[in-house]
C-alpha cells in the first residue's frame, strides 16, 4: 500500500494577512491567456486582477475561487497604474529589457503591481516608462520567452514564495 493519499481539492494555505500583490495585464489578444492569468491569480490569493482593452474574462475560473478574485477593466493602463504607485505600491513589468533584473535575483516588495504584457509585443514604452522595476525569466532553450501566462503564473509563484503567509 502507498504512503500517500489523493486529496482533491484540500484547503488553501492559510494566511496570516491579505496578500498586497496586483496583477495588471496590457491589452492581450487570447481570452484564454487572461483566464489562465486570472485562475492563477486566484489560486495565489491576489488582491486584484486588472485588465485592459477589450479584455473579457470566462466568467468561470475555477470551480472555487472566481469570486473572491477583484477584477476591474480599464481603458488603458498607464491611469490605473499611477493610481496604485500613488497608493504605495511598487511597479514591476514581467518582460525582457535592457536593465531588467532576473527573477532569480529579485526581490519583491510586499505591495507591488505585477505588469503583465501582451503576447506578442511585450510592455510598450509607454508602460515601460512608468515601472519601477522589470523582471525577466531566464530562459534556457527555444523559444527565446515564455508563454504570458505561463510567465505570469510563474511571477505570481516566485512573489507567494517570498510572501507565503501573504
């Protein structure tokens, strides 16, 4: 007999404070990028999830969890993200630039907006010019980047790995 027992769907982690993690998306062309972000956001317990453009999300994330995900949409990204810098968090792109940081080496702040790019042409520069920080993940074959949800899910991971009580 195996030591270990399926358990299907056991309790979240608990945690001892509200995470203070938002996810901010560029306009993106595939809705389900953004309900894979979005089932991500809430399995990682994000405060909010803000899309942009003419984002429409599958009203059904998970069989759990797709109410208590906040998300607003906006038209464009530039406002909603000099609002939250304004509010004291610090902004950090998810994308591959000249002064970006690997994520293996950063370190985030407790309250930080995740800016999440479009799939094909990344953060533009006028987002760009508006972050804190950018992130990249290192990227060891082909293709040269990942899936944006893909990379989303993984910064969303790294950043509840530093955070885990939230």
């Amino acid at each position: 007999m195996s030591q270990f027992e399926h358990l299907r769907h056991k309790d979240g982690s608990p945690l001892t404070r509200t995470r203070e993690l938002v996810v901010a998306c560029a306009p993106m062309r595939s809705n389900v990028n953004i309900s894979s972000v979005a089932r991500t956001a809430s399995a990682c317990a994000v405060e909010r999830l803000i899309l942009t453009g003419n984002a429409t999300l599958i009203s059904k994330i998970a069989r759990d969890g797709a109410d208590e995900l906040k998300v607003s949409i906006h038209r464009s990204l530039a406002p909603a993200l000099r609002k939250l810098r304004s509010g004291g968090y610090r902004l950090v792109g998810l994308e591959q630039t000249t002064h970006s940081k690997s994520m293996h080496d950063y370190t985030f702040s407790r309250r930080t907006v995740l800016v999440v790019g479009n799939e094909r042409t990344g953060l533009t520069e006028d987002i760009l010019k508006n972050l804190d920080d950018v992130v990249e993940i290192p990227v060891y074959g082909l293709p040269h980047s990942f899936n944006v949800a893909t990379a989303a899910s993984m910064a969303m991971y790294e950043y509840c790995r530093q955070f885990p009580s939230g």
